[in-house]
C-alpha cells in the first residue's frame, strides 16, 4: 500500500505544472496551495528513508513549502508559480554545497554502483556534479521568468513539459559521456 501512494504522490508532483494549471482555473490559490502542502508533506513522510541518501530532501521540501505558504496566506498564485524555482535554488544549494563539502552528490550516487571509485571517477563525478549546478541555474532562472512575466500556459509549458526534456537531454548526455570516458579509461 505505501508504495502504491508513494508512487502516486510522485506521479502527482511531476503532474506538478498540470495540477496548478488546472486547479487555478477552477480553485482559489489559497486552497491549491493548501492541496500542494499536503502532497509535499505527505511526499517527504512516506520519503523519511530516502533523507540519509538525499539530505537535500527535506530541504527543497522546505523551500517549497515557503513558497506555497505565500501563496496560502495572501491567496496569490505567485507562490505556487515560484515552487519551480524554489527546488531548483534547493537543488543547486545541495549540488553546489557538495562540491565545496565532499563528496559530491554525483560521486555519492556513483558510489552506489562503483563503491571503489578511482580518483578519476571522483573527479568526473565533481565535473557533473558542477553541470547540474549550471543546469539548475538556467532551470531556474526560466522558471522564474515564466512565473513573473509569462501566461499560465506559457509557464506550464516550460515547466511540465520543456524542463524535464532539458533535463532528460542532460541526463542522456552525460550517460553517453560516462560510457565513452570508460570504455576510453
């Protein structure tokens, strides 16, 4: 039963773009942010065993938590809009803190696979590492301006749809990159 709702939760918050575009149209702020909170509260609940391996968790949960309060308290969309931003300001945080603080998130996920990773290994994982912190400063940087001068339509658009291409492009490319760096070791 806990994984069918965790998967349903996980489902609803990639939805994330689609339920608030919908919901504006038919419910006030107030109460889709109310929604949103519950999603985000229940989703870091059924995630407490995950937190170890991703401490960033409850972080970017509470960033977006922030932001969906603004909007539950003077009953403006703008909070909602902004939770984009909010988890890509968490994730960069996480990713960037890492560098300075190691290992890197890169290297940790990595480790899971590779856990004697050879001093090479660790330095690639730092240079991806160091990539997602860009990508998050783009993703986020869009975001914002799709929340702040951009329709409804226009803002889903980016954030249900072109944001997960931009980072399944990522994702696919540093795979290919990683395969080629070890076949070439």
């Amino acid at each position: 039963m806990k994984v069918i709702v965790n998967l349903l939760m996980g489902m609803l918050l990639l939805a994330y773009p689609f339920v608030v575009f919908i919901g504006l149209k038919y419910v006030e702020p107030r109460w889709l942010a109310i929604f949103l909170l519950c999603i985000i509260s229940i989703r870091l609940f059924l995630s407490k065993s995950l937190v170890s391996k991703m401490p960033w968790l409850p972080i970017a949960t509470g960033l977006g938590a922030l932001v969906l309060l603004f909007s539950t308290a003077f009953n403006n969309d703008l909070g909602i809009l902004l939770y984009p931003v909010a988890i890509n300001a968490a994730m960069l945080g996480a990713f960037g803190y890492s560098l300075y603080k190691k290992p890197s998130i890169i290297e940790g996920f990595a480790r899971l696979r590779e856990p004697n990773l050879d001093a090479q290994g660790v330095e690639y994982t730092e240079k991806v590492t160091f990539f997602w912190c860009i990508f998050f400063v783009l993703n986020g940087s869009i975001a914002l301006y799709t929340a702040l001068y951009m329709s409804k339509d226009a803002w889903t658009l980016y954030n249900g749809l072109l944001s997960y291409m931009a980072m399944g492009l990522l994702f696919g490319i540093e795979y290919l990159v990683r395969c080629y760096v070890k076949r070439n070791k």
